[in-house]
C-alpha cells in the first residue's frame, strides 16, 4: 500500500475515534441540568478532540476580548 494512503488511513481512524469519544461524552452527561455542568461537558469535548493542543486552543480563545473560557464544574 502506498505510505501516503497508508497515513491518510491512520489520520482517518484517530479522527474517527477522537468524534466518537466525543459524542459518547455527549450522550453519558447529556441529562445533566445546569450551566456550569453544561460548560464541563463542553470543555471535555474540546479536550478529547484538540488532544495536545487544548492549552493552544483555549489561550487563543481567552485572548479574544471580554470572554475567558470556563471548565465548568464536573457534575
């Protein structure tokens, strides 16, 4: 198989992991009621989907004026 092929397969199954982590987190708290849970929620999706670059990802969020991203309170 051509190693070109052979990595864009590879990158395929991580990213196919990576939204199906995601979405399982989705459905185990989905029931959960309150903001902060919510934000929680949120912010572990983000987590398993951004993997090494989270800090990246949420410092370039919190340089944007007048918002700061919250982790939530884990419910």
């Amino acid at each position: 198989m051509n190693e070109i092929i052979k990595q864009t397969l590879e990158k395929h199954e991580i990213l196919e992991e990576k939204i199906q982590k995601a979405i399982d987190i989705a459905l185990k708290y989905n029931y959960i009621d309150g903001k902060e849970h919510k934000k929680w929620i949120i912010d572990q999706m983000v987590k398993v989907l951004a993997e090494g670059k989270y800090d990246e990802i949420i410092e370039k969020v919190n340089s944007q004026d007048g918002y700061e991203w919250e982790e939530g309170i884990s419910p």
